[in-house]
C-alpha cells in the first residue's frame, strides 16, 4: 500500500464528511448524508491484504472520528469490523454491484447503530438516533456504491506497493 496516497484520500473523504458539501446532496434538514469512509472501509477491507486491512481500517475510524461529534467510538467499531470484513474476503463475493450495495448496506446498518450505542454510553447521554435517521444514513451510503466502488477500482493500481522485482524508472544500458 502506498500510504501517502491513502492518506491523502482519507483526508479527503474526511474533510467532505466534516464540512457542508455533503450539505448540498443531504435531506432531513442535513441529517441524512452518505458516508464516504464507510465505503472506503468496506472497499479496502475486502480489497488489501488482511493484515493491512486491519491498520486501515482502523485509521478509517479514526478518521470519522475526527469528523463526528464523539471520540473513540467510530475508531472501535470500523476496526473490529474491518478486521472481521478482511477475514471474509473469499466468502463475499463482491464483484457485482448488488452485492457490493448489499455488503456496504449491512455494515452501514451495524456500524451506525453500533457507533452510536457506543458513543451514548461514552457520554451518557439519553440521546437517541431515530430508526428512520439510521436506516436513511444506510441505504443513502449504499446508494453511492454504484458510483464511488468503480472509481476505487480505477484508483486501486495507483495505492498498491510496487511489485519487488520491478523497475519503474530508467532501464540504464550496459556500461
């Protein structure tokens, strides 16, 4: 994995799901947005190797973190998710797009209210996530997939590591 370049399209996605431009496309008064990290979770879990899978994943929810109003809880669930989801890379069959949607939608459900659960006992609070905000969040995330999933495909070759053995630069002549 060539890390800069995840970094900076971590970044980006964050800096969307942190400002107002996911405003503009949002309904509910704001409050029903997609989740970009979440699918980039979901693609990268199932896409990389499994031990890098889980240190993305991790930074992924670390990164909605940073984004959202609570510490910590994001960065948990998304992990042990992440981890879970590249543990299954050979039994999810993700090479069509219905079960791609059908894949980031389960995780948006359980993650969501999970992320949730957590970050209410974190600040114990009484504050409840309405079902319909919840189930808003995760089909809206799902909708994306179509669009967001092929552009992660064409990205995917620039974000693997090298291959040993191969030279990207100038092959020199015979001295």
């Amino acid at each position: 994995m060539r890390w800069i370049l995840f970094i900076l399209l971590t970044m980006a996605a964050s800096v969307l799901e942190a400002g107002n431009l996911l405003n503009l496309i949002a309904f509910g008064y704001g409050q029903v947005r997609p989740s970009i990290l979440l699918v980039l979770l979901v693609f990268f879990a199932l896409r990389t190797e499994p031990m890098e899978a889980v240190g993305i994943s991790f930074l992924l929810g670390f990164a909605a973190d940073l984004a959202g109003p609570v510490m910590g809880p994001n960065t948990v669930c998304w992990g042990v998710a992440g981890s879970l989801l590249a543990q299954m890379q050979g039994l999810l069959n993700v090479r069509h797009s219905v079960y791609q949607i059908a894949v980031v939608l389960a995780a948006a459900l359980v993650l969501m209210g999970a992320s949730h659960g957590l970050a209410v006992l974190k600040t114990e609070q009484t504050g409840t996530l309405p079902l319909r905000i919840l189930l808003g969040r995760a089909f809206y995330t799902a909708a994306i997939v179509p669009f967001l999933w092929p552009l992660l495909e064409r990205l995917r070759p620039l974000l693997k590591k090298p291959q040993p053995g191969r030279s990207s630069g100038i092959r020199l002549g015979h001295v």
